[in-house]
C-alpha cells in the first residue's frame, strides 16, 4: 500500500534526485524515475483494485474516471499486453 501512495513516489523522487546530484546530472535519473513510477501508478488507478494515493493519512481509493466494464483486471490478456 505504501509503494503506491503520493508519499512514496515524492519520497523516492527525493532520494533519486539526491543520488542524481551526487553521482551524474547527465543520466536524467529523476526523469527515468518520474515517468516508470509515475506511469506506474496511472496505470494501476485503471484497474478494478484501485490505488490508494493518500496512504496512510487517507485509505481512500483512487481510480481514473473510466466506466466498470473498461477496467483492467489483474492476468488479464488486455491488462498484460498494455
């Protein structure tokens, strides 16, 4: 649950920029680690399990505004192949 929060993902940013500071601005870590964690997350609020973002100040799920039967679920050919 913590791994999928916003804390988390601001969290690890930091301690990704930081590492990008110390050892090579050049790589753009902070860049690579934005876009994987961060498409990461999009694409589990698209599934039927949901994402809880506020953890652990708010247990609230979170889902991208899309109708029941268009939600991705877990083993799912579709879900894979995405």
């Amino acid at each position: 649950m913590i791994t999928h929060s916003l804390l988390a993902f601001v969290g690890l940013g930091g301690l990704v920029g930081l590492m990008e500071k110390m050892y090579d601005e050049t790589l753009h870590f902070m860049l690579i680690f934005t876009l994987g964690y961060g498409s990461h997350l999009l694409f589990d609020m698209m599934t039927v399990d949901r994402v809880p973002l506020g953890y652990p100040f708010s247990r609230r799920e979170c889902v991208v505004p899309l109708g029941a039967q268009m939600r991705l679920k877990d083993g799912d050919f579709a879900t894979e192949a995405t």
